[in-house]
C-alpha cells in the first residue's frame, strides 16, 4: 500500500471508483436510449435544421463516449492499482500523488506535473488531449 495514505481513504476511494464505473457504465449503456421512434410520415415532415442538430448532438455523444472510455481506463487502472498496493503512486514516476489530487480525480494515474507535461507533448505532436 502506498505509505502516504491510510487504508480507510484507500478503501473510500475504491468505492467512489467502483460507482463511478456505475455511472459510466449506466450513461453509455442508456446513450441511444432517448431517441424517439419516429414513423415514415412523421419523418417526411423534418426539415434539414433538424437533421442538422440531430448530427451534432451525434457527433456530441461520440465525443464523451471517447471520454467516458478514456475515464473507464483510468479507473480500471486506479483499482488494479489498489489491489497491487500501488494505487496513489504515478504510473510514470512512482512518485506520490497527493492526496489532495485524487480527492478531487479518483482514478489520477500521474502527478500533476506529470499530467500537464504529457498534455504539452502531445499538444506539440498534433495529438488531442489525454485524461
């Protein structure tokens, strides 16, 4: 166990992970959920503004999909890292990660230094942000 938190936070964190996972697990399982059915004369009447906000919201649910899988890696990670006893140590450097920190992000794998750096590197390479 990381020797910078006591095992009754460590436990509290396994269970703010695990309903978290619920959480994400539940918004990707309903995503497509509120669609209404719609029949073919109904259809027939949509204007293009629709359909064009009917893409957007798509193309909105695509990208926290990405975010939602992301965010699921993450706390995968956090949790086998509870059961190695390394969770609270960058993935990176093994640093400590405050305590602070992972209050506030559960399922953060790298200090903030770390974070911010690898954000930077791939910003430089052309590549999106990473959680």
């Amino acid at each position: 166990m990381s020797e910078h938190l006591s095992s009754a936070f460590i436990q509290s964190q396994r269970d703010r992970l695990e309903t978290l996972r619920q959480q994400i697990l539940g918004e990707e399982t309903g995503a497509g959920a509120s669609e209404i059915p719609r029949d073919s004369h109904a259809a027939d009447a949509r204007d293009s503004g629709e359909k064009g906000a009917r893409e957007a919201q798509r193309s909105r649910q695509e990208a926290l999909d990405a975010n939602g899988r992301m965010q699921l890696g993450n706390i995968k990670r956090a949790l086998e890292k509870i059961e190695e006893g390394s969770y609270g140590l960058s993935d990176d450097s093994g640093e400590p990660i405050p305590q602070a920190r992972l209050e506030a992000i559960p399922e953060a794998l790298l200090t903030v230094e770390e974070e911010e750096e690898r954000e930077r590197r791939n910003e430089i390479q052309g590549n999106p942000p990473v959680a």
